[in-house]
C-alpha cells in the first residue's frame, strides 16, 4: 500500500507555520473576547500535541482512507480541455470525497481533536451547508453532540444540506442577522462558543478565525495539495504550470496550494465577483477589500470608511463571506499567488460547461474556478498543465442555477 | 497621570458604596434621546457612563444590545456621530466616560487618530471587547500618548497567572466578566466565580468593576461587595425599548439607574478591604 501523506510536513520556509503570535506575515493574530483566549491556547496546545502523536494521525489517517474515500483521483478533464483549447486541465476530485466536498478532511480532523481534548458537543457554522454537513457527519461518527449555526438565507438556498444536517441529527439554528448568510453565523457560532466554552469544541470551516484556527485547518486541508503533487508527478512525470482554486474565506485552495509553495508552479485564487466589482454587490475580500479585523484575525476585508463591515454577495453561499484567510493575505502581498475574480454569471456558465462536457455537476464554489480557466486555458500551450481543484459537488446547487434560466445553454 | 475613571470609582468606594457603571449603545434609540438618557443616567447615581459604539458584528453580545446597535446604524450612526454624543453629554456631566468599542472602527480610522478624537471628545478610557492585551500594544501606545485609559476584560475562563498580566495593563479599572457568556443573558453568581472575582481583586492594583448580565437591584446588592464596580447595560436598554416616548424612555432608564445604584449602598459602610 502506498505511504499516506503526512498530515504535517516539515516547515516550509516561505509561509510553514505562524509565528508565536499566530501571524503570517503581518496577518492573523488573536483578536477574541477574554473569555476564548484560555480555550485557544488550549486548543493550540492540543492540536500541537495532536500532530506529535501518531495514533492520532494514524486514527485520522485510517478515517480519510477508509470512510471519506481518500485519495480522491486526480482526473483528466479532456473533453473539458478540448473545449477550451489550449493547456490540458486535470481536476482533483474533491467532490467525490464523502459528503460531497473538501470539508470533510477538516471536520474529521477537528472531531477527533475535540474528543481527545474531552468534549462533549461541537457547534459549527455553515454557508453553503457544505462545512455543516461534514461537521455534523463527524458528529454523527464519533457520537457527540452537533449544533450548526447557519443563515435564513442559505437556509433557502442550500436546502439540500439542511436535510442532510437534520438527517444527521444535527440541529441546524437558523440565524437571521445582518445578511442571514455565513458571516452572521459564524458570530452566532462565536457567541455559542463564548457561553459554552468549556464542553464545546467550535469546528471552525475555514481558514479563518483567531490563531491556531487558520493554521490548524490547513494542516487538516494540505492533504489535498499533497495528494495532488503526488499523482501528477506519478501520472506526468512534471509539476503542473498552474493550479487553480476558488477562494471564499480560502480552505481548499490553501489546502490545494500548499504543498506547492516552493515550487516553480503558478497558483491562482478566484474570488467572487458576484454582480461585478463596479457594482459593490461582490465577496472579492482580497482584490477590493482592505485590511482590519473580523472574527477574530487581521486579514483584508470589505469594510466601509467607518470600519462596519459590509455585506458579501456571491451567488454560491460558499463564498458569501467578507472576509479571507490571513495566510491568503500573506500570500497576496508577497506576490505568491494571484487572486481574480469571477462573476455570479461566468460562474454559471462554467458549471454548465462542465456538466456538458464531462458529466460531473460542480459546486457553485468550484464554478467559480473552473470559470477562470475557461479564460486561461485557451492562451496556454497544449502541452502545458492545469490542476482545478473541483472543491465540490453541486447537488446543493441545482435548484438555484434552474431559476437563473438566461444563463441556461 | 491620574485616572479619572479610577479616582470616581474609588470616590464611590470610599463613600461606602459600590461605583455604579451604566452603558448605553451610543446613538441609540435616537442622537438626542441618548444624549438625554447619558445626562439622566449621571444624574442618578452613575460614578462612571460606558458608551458602546454600534458595530456591524458585535460578537460579545447578545441580543439586546445588537438590537440597540443596528438600531443606531440603522439611524446613521458612525463613529464621528457617537464622538458627538459623547461630547454633548459630557458637557451636562461631571462623571468620566468610557467608551466601549471593537477594534476595527479603531484599526480603520488608524489608532493614532481614533485616540486623539475620542479624548478630545471627552471620552477618559476605552474598552476594547475583541483586543486581548498580547495583541494591544499599538493600541496602549496611542492610548498613552492621548491620556486614555485602557480597560481589559478578565472572564472566568482566565487562568490566574494569565490575570497578573492583564491586571499589570489594564488602568482605570479591570472589568470581570461575570459569566461564560453575552452581554444580557440570565446572571446566575455561582461560589466560584465570587472566589475568582476575589482572587482577581487582590492582584489588581485598580479598581475591579463586573458585567454582563446584571439587571436587578437584587443581582446589584450581590455582587457589592465582591466587586468596586457594577456595570449594567442591556437592563437599561430593555427598559429604554420597553417606552414609545422618548421623555418616558429617559425617566425609566433614570428610575432603573437609581433603584440600582441604591443598591450598591454596602451594608457594613465602607469598611471593604482591597
């Protein structure tokens, strides 16, 4: 049997771990109400202690093989390819991972982690349903106690997931503040955390949050990238030319990009452009944002000239969030990876592409991804290599991409 | 440079009494009832005013005061307008004011900036819910610079070797958080929590005033003599919500305030040790 992919590799120069204040680069840090600092350094400590001990990494690595179906392939899109003409384009198959998407590697990872630090109930907050269903799959697994914060709106729109989190006896509380999508469940997630704080484990679904949340997701998320370099080596015998990956708050493509920081490999995030940049209405954090506060990390955010934040629109809930990943942050203003953007309708016209062309329905999410390569693939040589990270399947989505009926083909 | 925010509660302490520290959303329910309501509160036993300034994402609070501060953004409240409540309450008071915020209006407007105009505005001392102190040396360097006191928060999650390091940076006074939880919810003061308050007391060498959930004479005669202050917020905005007319909403807050700070009378005097 082939060797399973370190959860931690050795630190990588360029941006391994954070520093002892929990910062990439100027970003990150620790910004919570006191009465979560205690169950962050707590929580640092044990996931510390998680990576030194190899029974924990042999209990989750058993899990991701065994139960989430890992790895998951690496596939040749060549009719999607010769579609666009150009580069040839592979995409990781995180879509077929058990439930659906890339979050499953992180809620599995931070169960275990609650159980071994001895609680009891685990509380998570969802956009896209997509993190809420794995949580609650997890909770389902280990037999603990699952409460998912999510938002009115997402509600409506991911109503899939909302059955699949009842079904799994999860309770999903809807939130109905502010935008009623995933910024405001992650503060109604917070305030749970902050009142029950001593029995609760807040599995956090993104790259975001106070330290050692952005770094610890990651590290759950790096498989992806590791699997990845590994079966493009052995498929290719060469590093791909570029990887693409969507990029709400950023988990799969920090995840995706890891393992491949210091390689000579473009990496390339897609934002949200929602109904465009000029019309305000967007989630694109990183390319019209700047940089402050939000739930608990500096980081670029939308904000206004007061500090409020302001509303994200995206049309996949998944990335319908102001904010973004510290490490992302880092990673822009050093010039390592390359953020774009997509719009609400680019993003649906490369889902049906690819539905058309290969037969795989993608996230929302991922959409946004694949609509970028359907600009780049065509300027790039035959021989060169695309990696997508299809983060997702779009199950979620059919309901709401059958309204948007003009962008149908 | 002495702290006025100290100097009033020890004042309050010295008299025999526990200080009295309402807050209220700036802006809320409108500019100028709040400023009457901040007048009124000073008016009726306040030692010292905490003045919230509303914020998109509060997430230390519940839902009272959220509902007061979107009510105040809704209304068009910015961070220019609460300076101006501020400074025109001031002008009707001699209590000190503190002004609670989140760090990013702070981050936004730039430190330096943000300190300058809060302690021109009248404003003494500034609590900042989600800057714990490893994160807030920027912040004290430009509090310090413009005479702000800085107010950090200890919950009783903080381990004590955790609490002699924020007692060391806090000034004007430490705030207890007297639950594992949001501002407003249902305050249960367990044996535990007053053994930590008192353990947090004598490593403090300022004043240490509790909050979150303290809504009644009854919660306030409690907690007297376990702590130099008592901070109450959402009791005041529920009772404030509860009034159509503004005039209405500025003589219950101010009946509320002075039933609480009756309250705080100790029984044996001012004999309670620090």
């Amino acid at each position: 049997m082939k060797s399973w992919p370190a959860l931690s590799e050795e630190p990588k120069p360029l941006t391994g771990r954070p520093d002892v204040r929990g910062r990439f680069g100027a970003y990150g840090g620790k910004f919570v109400p006191e009465t979560l600092v205690p169950a962050l350094l707590e929580l640092d400590a044990a996931f510390e202690g998680a990576l030194a001990d190899s029974t924990f990494r042999s209990e989750l690595d058993d899990l991701l093989r065994n139960y989430v179906g890992r790895e998951t392939p690496l596939y040749e899109a060549v009719r999607f390819s010769r579609r666009l003409g150009g580069a040839r384009i592979f995409l990781k198959r995180e879509d077929l991972a058990h439930t659906g998407a890339h979050k499953i590697n992180n809620t599995l990872g931070q169960a275990l982690l609650a159980q071994r630090m001895g609680k009891k109930r685990i509380i998570a907050e969802t956009g896209a349903g997509q993190h809420g269903v794995a949580a609650a799959t997890a909770a389902a697994l280990l037999g603990m106690e699952c409460v998912v914060y999510m938002g009115t709106l997402d509600i409506k729109r991911q109503a899939l997931n909302v059955t699949r989190m009842k079904m799994l006896g999860a309770e999903v509380r809807p939130v109905a503040s502010g935008s009623c999508s995933l910024k405001d469940s992650v503060n109604e997630a917070v305030r749970d955390w902050v009142t029950n704080v001593r029995d609760t484990h807040y599995i956090l679904g993104s790259v975001v949050g106070p330290h050692p949340y952005p770094w610890m997701v990651r590290e759950f998320q790096s498989v992806i990238g590791s699997e990845t370099r590994r079966q493009i080596l052995d498929r290719e015998g060469r590093l791909p030319d570029v990887l693409v990956a969507c990029v709400g708050a950023g988990s799969n493509a920090i995840g995706f990009f890891h393992s491949f920081l210091d390689d000579p490999v473009e990496m390339i995030g897609v934002e949200a452009a929602g109904l465009g940049l000029e019309t305000g209405k967007h989630a694109a954090t990183l390319n019209a944002g700047s940089v402050g506060v939000l739930h608990g990390a500096l980081s670029y955010l939308l904000q206004d000239d007061d500090g409020q934040i302001i509303e994200a629109h995206s049309v996949a809930a998944g990335l319908d969030y102001p904010g973004v990943g510290p490490e992302h942050s880092h990673l822009k203003d050093i010039g390592r990876v390359r953020y774009v953007t997509a719009t609400d309708r680019e993003a649906l016209r490369g889902f049906y592409l690819l539905a058309r062309t290969e037969g795989i329905i993608p996230a929302l999410e991922s959409a946004h991804a694949l609509a970028f390569v359907e600009q780049l693939a065509p300027q790039m040589s035959k021989d060169s290599l695309i990696v997508v990270c299809l983060s997702g399947r779009g199950d979620k989505d059919v309901a709401q991409v059958d309204e948007q009926t003009e962008v149908a083909p | 440079m002495k702290s006025a925010i100290e100097a009033a509660i020890r004042r309050a302490n010295q008299q025999g009494r526990c200080a009295f520290i309402p807050f209220l959303t700036a802006g809320f329910p409108d500019r100028s009832t709040c400023v009457e309501i901040l007048v009124e509160l000073a008016g009726s036993g306040a030692d010292v005013i905490e003045v919230g300034l509303p914020f998109s994402d509060p997430l230390a609070d519940g839902p009272t005061i959220q509902s007061a501060g979107k009510q105040a953004l809704d209304n068009g409240v910015t961070p220019e307008v609460v300076l101006e409540i501020v400074a025109a309450a001031k002008k009707r008071m001699s209590a000190p004011m503190v002004l609670m915020t989140y760090l990013n209006p702070i981050l936004r407007a730039g430190t330096e900036t943000f300190a300058a105009r809060a302690r021109k505005a009248g404003v003494s001392g500034v609590i900042v819910p989600d800057l714990p102190p490893e994160e807030a040396d920027d912040w004290l360097d430009a509090a310090a610079k413009h005479g702000l006191d800085t107010t950090f928060m200890i919950a009783p999650t903080t381990p004590l070797d955790r609490v002699a390091g924020i007692a060391a940076k806090t000034s004007g006074f430490l705030y207890y958080v007297s639950m594992t939880g949001v501002t407003g919810s249902a305050l249960v003061v367990s044996n535990e929590v007053l053994a930590h308050m008192g353990q947090v007391r004598r490593l403090s060498r300022v004043p240490v005033a509790v909050g979150f959930g303290v809504s009644t004479p009854e919660h306030a005669r409690t907690l007297s003599e376990a702590a130099d202050g008592v901070i109450v917020g959402s009791a005041l905005i529920r009772e404030v919500q509860s009034r159509q007319e503004p005039g209405d909403a500025v003589l219950a807050a101010g009946r509320l305030a002075a039933s609480l700070s009756a309250a705080l009378y100790r029984p044996n005097g001012g004999n309670v040790t620090n």
